[in-house]
C-alpha cells in the first residue's frame, strides 16, 4: 500500500489502512489461530466487560485507496501475517 502512494502520491488524501474484510479476526479468533501457529497455548484471561473506548467491531474500509491505486492488492492474509511474525521472533 505505501510503496504505492510512494510511487504516484495524491496530496491531501487520506486512507484508511488495514484488513478489511480480507484480514482481520476477533481477539477471540486471533489467540486460536496464534495457538495453532505457535503450538502453545496462551496465557489470557475473558471478561464479558467491554474496555471503556474499546471498539465492538471495526473493519477498515480500504475503498477509497483502491478506486485511487486499482493495481494494489492484498498480498498476505491473517494466517501470513502471524506465521511471519512468530518466525521472525524466533529467529531473533
């Protein structure tokens, strides 16, 4: 995404960045899925309480950067994204 607005930047726009729908999860979904990647099971605690400010739901619109770039795309998914960090971490 930013090596596209690097190469024909837009001055004064603004985008959203994120998964969109392509890449995002609960926090709920993101542990299962860091259990599976890692082997281990995590360390958490659940309340029903929601954090005061906290987002029920939110899921970035990437519209907007994708009528202005139609060539870029997403290129990792959730489970990328994760294996990657956890196999740059243990490689450290």
């Amino acid at each position: 995404m930013f090596w596209h607005f690097y190469q024909n930047p837009r001055t004064g726009e603004v985008y959203n960045a994120g998964g969109s729908r392509f890449a995002n999860c609960s926090m709920q979904e993101a542990i299962i899925l860091c259990e599976k990647i890692t082997g281990n099971k995590m360390n958490y605690s659940y309340s029903e309480t929601n954090r005061v400010g906290d987002h029920i739901w939110y899921i970035s619109d990437v519209g907007k950067f994708k009528s202005h770039y139609p060539e870029w795309n997403f290129k990792h998914n959730l489970q990328d994204t994760l294996s990657q960090i956890f196999e740059g971490l243990t490689n450290r």
